[in-house]
C-alpha cells in the first residue's frame, strides 16, 4: 500500500481496498508485462551493474562520489595515487568499510589501485 493510501487510511479520510496492494506490488507487474517490456528492463538493469567507473580521488571529501557509484551497484576502480598518503589511507578505509557494509569485496590491483566490487560481482584471479 502507498504511503498517501496508508496516512489517509490512518486518519479515517477514506476507504482503503485491501486489495489494492497486490496490484501496487512488483513482482505481479513483472509478471502481467509484455515479454518485451521485461527483456528491456532485465537487460538496462544487467547493463548498469557491469558498468565499470574510474575515480581518481584528489582529497577525502571525495568520498561520496566512491559511495555513490558502489551503492548503485557499480564496480569502482579507485586510483589514490593523486592524494597524500594519509588521506588515501583514510579513503582506503572508508572504502573497505563501504564494500564490508554491503557485502562486496575491495581487491588491490595495483599500487594505491583498488577494485570495489558489489556482492553480485564475481572476481576471478588467476
């Protein structure tokens, strides 16, 4: 149920169907739309998750930026080359913490390189 349905239903403005969740619901969508429709939305989702991004963080307060593409689901490759070394251990830090919070994986690939890799990444090493 949407949140306008809910706080109207909470405060008695009007009639809520009980029904009305199963058709708000994703999943039913999924399955109610045209095969096209869901091969397009499968495929642009696959396409943004094996987007792979560059960041060349020049101070801390870049950080967001690392955090941002991550928690879309992207693989970051973070080159601190550029930054003073206390700051690229604090970025290095905050890095490995953002991958363990959600559940990736950081990999060093070369000197001050890193890969941030998402859960559903799979890293193979040879």
């Amino acid at each position: 149920m949407g949140a306008v349905r809910k706080v109207v239903s909470y405060l008695g403005l009007g009639g809520v169907d009980p029904y009305d969740e199963a058709y708000e619901d994703e999943q039913y969508e999924d399955e109610y739309m045209p095969a096209s429709e869901r091969a397009a939305k499968r495929w642009r989702s696959t396409v943004e998750s094996s987007r792979i991004v560059m960041v060349q963080p020049l101070k801390y307060n870049d950080a967001p930026t690392i955090g941002q593409h991550f928690r879309e689901g992207q693989t970051v490759i973070m080159d601190v080359t550029g930054m003073p070394m206390p700051e690229a251990t604090r970025m290095v830090d905050f890095a490995a913490g953002l991958a363990y919070g959600c559940e990736g994986r950081i990999e060093r690939i070369a000197d001050r390189v890193f890969l941030l890799a998402p859960a559903h990444v799979e890293i193979e090493t040879t």
